[in-house]
C-alpha cells in the first residue's frame, strides 16, 4: 500500500491478518527505535551504514515501530531525483530485493484502479445502496478490465499464449509413462509378493507377459503415428 496508510496503528492491526509492504515517509507521527533511540524515518537513515557506489539498495534494518510492530526498512535510491525511498516490510525475513520486487506490483494496481474508475465507470455507472448489488456491479466491471486485458495481451504483446502455455506445461510435467508404468508394477508386485500365494517363477512371468504387451502396444501406436504423418 501507499504511504497515506502507513501508520504504525493501522500496520498493527493489519498484521494480525496478513504481511503489509508499503512506502514509509519521514512523518512525525511514526517513530522507530534503534539503539535505544526513537528516530523519526530520515534520522535513522542518517544512523545506518551505507552501501558504496551507485547500488540501488543503499541500506535495510529491522527496528520495532513505536506503537507498532518490529519492521524491515529497505532504503532505495530515488531514480527520479535526489535523495532516498523507503519500503516498510512486516514480514522481517523477506530479503530487501523481494521486498522492492512486491511493492513493483503497486504501481499496476494503481493502473487498474485508474482504469476501472475513469474509463470503465465504476464509480458513476450505477448508484446502488446494496451490497450483494455493489458486489455484482463491481464483478462486472473487472471482468471488463480482463477482456480488455486479455486483448490487449493478444494485440499488444509480441510474447504467444502458446509459448506461455508450453513453459507452464514443461514446468508443471507430470510421470513421464515409463516411469507411471514401473511405479504401477512395483506396486502390484510388492502386494503379490506379500499375499505368499505365488511362487517368484510365477510372479516374474507375469512381469514379462504385461511388459511384453505394453511394450508391443507402445510400438504399435508409435507405427501408427508414422503411418498418418
């Protein structure tokens, strides 16, 4: 979230339910405590070491927030101007570079909000007092926003869906046949072998006989696939 948000009451409470990572200011009002010292934001950047060089990050601390919980603090440089950006994070052991990488999102959330209000009449399309009313004409507007999105992903980008859809695939692969088959048989074979019911001539035999045939089967589609290419 934005810096408007960023109090240590309301980070408090928050973090009861779910991690919070927003841009923290120089306020008077939130005050961190670093060796034995309430800091306002800027004093306590003046107090850490900083990083040599034109590194992004120039330096990160975890300080308990007065009235609020302990806090990691990632200091950036501003590439829009002089000076520093600070991100608070009250998940502790992110490392600074997710912690800069998450907040990234928030500037596509503010696009969408941007998006939804002033071209998509979100606000101004209907006026309703009931809620189950504003839940629906809420869900109709984003899912606008996700055709549009959708189209602009097939107009706009020079990626394919299809390339997209085959690295998923090969990161999400499954038991390659082989493997499904010997994992089934050993199996099989382990609850044969504990019944006692069998001799292990007979066992193996039956190995062959159903390796044999899936093995003829295999190679049966495989002549078939050469035959109608």
């Amino acid at each position: 979230m934005d810096s408007w948000f960023c109090f240590a009451s309301l980070i408090e409470k928050l973090t009861e339910h779910l991690p919070v990572i927003c841009m923290a200011k120089d306020m008077t009002s939130n005050f961190y405590r670093h060796q034995d010292s309430l800091l306002r934001l800027g004093k306590l950047y003046q107090q850490l070491k900083k990083r040599h060089g034109k590194a992004r990050i120039l330096a990160s601390v975890v300080v308990p927030m007065l009235n609020g919980p302990l806090v990691k603090i990632v200091f950036v440089r501003n590439r829009n101007g002089r000076g520093w950006l600070a991100l608070l994070s009250t998940d502790t052991a992110l490392p600074d570079e997710e912690v800069i990488r998450i907040y990234g999102k928030h500037w596509d959330i503010e696009v969408f909000f941007k998006m939804a209000k002033h071209h998509l009449n979100l606000e101004k399309e209907v006026q309703l007092r009931d809620y189950n009313g504003l839940v629906a004409h809420t869900s109709l507007v984003f899912t606008r926003y996700l055709f549009l999105a959708l189209q602009q992903r097939f107009h706009d980008d020079q990626r394919s869906i299809g390339s997209l859809f085959h690295a998923c695939c090969d990161e999400m692969k499954d038991l390659t046949l082989f493997d499904a088959l010997n994992r089934l048989l050993t199996l099989a074979l382990e609850k044969v072998r504990a019944s006692g019911e069998f001799a292990e001539k007979v066992i193996n035999a039956m190995l062959d006989a159903i390796m044999g045939t899936a093995i003829d089967m295999i190679k049966s589609a495989q002549r078939l696939t050469s035959l109608t290419t």
